[in-house]
C-alpha cells in the first residue's frame, strides 16, 4: 500500500546546484502533481501532468522543470537552486482528469533547504 | 496566486471540546475538500463534498459545503489529542487542479 513515494525526504543544496526530486505513484493515476508548501503560505501548485505526456506550469513554475516519465513517475528538477526555494516539496496523484473524480494523493514530502 | 481564506489561523482547544473552522473564496467552487496534515507528513483526505447544501460526515468529522458554493465548514466533535495537526481546505472546479486554503493549526490540550 505505498500510494506515492517521494526521494529524497531531506536534501541540504548549495546556492547553483542542481537537483531532482523523484516521485512514484502505484495506484495507476492519470494526473500527477508538484507543490511546495511554506510558512504561511499553505500549498502553492508549481507544475501538474493532466496524464502520461502531458505537462502544464501551476502557481509558482519558475526556477522548476518536470518530466512525466511513465505513468507512474513524475519528477521536479531544480537547475541552479536558490535561497527562496527552500521548501517542503510534495508530490499527489489524482485518479481522474476533472475535480469530481476525486482528491489527491499526497506524498509524505522532501524537505529541502538551500544554503 | 489564488488562495482560499481558512479562518481561525490557529486554535487551542481542550480535549473533549468541540471544534468548527471554515474556509471563504471570492470563487466558486463545485468541490470542496478537507485534509488533516500530521507533522512531517503529507496531507490526508479527510471527507470531500461535491454539492452545494452537501453535509457529510467521517466519525467525529461533519463538513458542509456552503450554499453559495463560496465557503465550507469543517467540525470535530469531542476532540481528542490525535486530532492535532494542520487542517488545510481545497477547493476546486473544471479539470485538474485545486487550489489550497492557509491551514487551520490545532492544537488539542490535554
């Protein structure tokens, strides 16, 4: 009963690193989504994949790249870290393409800091 | 970005007490949906509600979704220690996405 795996669950970054957080789902969900959630500020959308091939920008995409891999796998690339995208990231996988098929799925999360 | 008002912010309570929280958008929404978020995990569902008037219960969990389609409400009756935690609405409409409230954090005294 995994539902969503996210890799790392902790990551330290320096300032221009590069890094990818990794995001699996087994429960065969169509649409598959990245948020960041910070003090204050409740979870803010940064890309979401409607289904497998699909990418589309949310909230807050700047500084971010995805991939949709497969239908399981979803992945959030940072190319040069910054200060401002120490977060607490968390991958969800939704069954369906419309909000009536039901909520998300979430993660537990990678907590990342970049120093 | 939009964002869903969630009001209290915080709240104290005693354990065995009762507690309401809501959320308010300038927006419509034709689904509403409550999470409870435990520290160092991620958000889990707790009830979703897909009509305008809908009340619906999970144990000691009611929420409704407002008549105006612009609100809900979430209660805990007789609260417990477990129950503490972030509790975060979401509202949604059309295809994919929701868009989350600012967190209600509880915290239940012993």
């Amino acid at each position: 009963n995994a539902g969503v795996t996210q890799t790392p669950k902790f990551q330290v970054l320096k300032t221009g690193q590069s890094m990818t957080l990794q995001c699996a789902q087994d429960m065969n969900h169509n649409s598959m989504y990245w948020y960041r959630q910070d003090p204050g500020m409740g979870l803010r959308l940064i890309y979401y994949s409607a289904s497998e091939g699909t990418t589309d920008k949310g909230e807050v995409p700047n500084g971010y790249n995805v991939s949709r891999l497969n239908k399981r796998e979803f992945s959030l690339r940072l190319e040069s870290a910054a200060p401002s995208q120490t977060s607490v990231y968390f991958c969800a996988s939704s069954a369906g393409r419309t909000v009536q098929s039901g909520g998300y799925t979430f993660g537990s999360g990678t907590r990342l800091t970049v120093v | 970005g939009q964002q869903l008002n969630q009001s209290p912010q915080s709240m104290f309570i005693q354990e065995g007490e009762d507690v309401s929280m809501n959320c308010t958008s300038s927006s419509i929404f034709n689904t509403w949906l409550w999470y409870k978020q435990d520290p160092g995990e991620g958000p889990v569902l707790l009830i979703a509600l897909y009509k305008a008037g809908e009340l619906t219960s999970n144990g000691r969990l009611t929420a409704q979704f407002g008549i105006t389609r612009k609100d809900s409400f979430l209660n805990i009756s007789a609260s417990i220690p477990s129950d503490v935690g972030i509790y975060f609405c979401a509202g949604g409409s059309g295809t994919y996405k929701y868009i989350f409230g600012t967190g209600t954090r509880l915290k239940v005294l012993a």
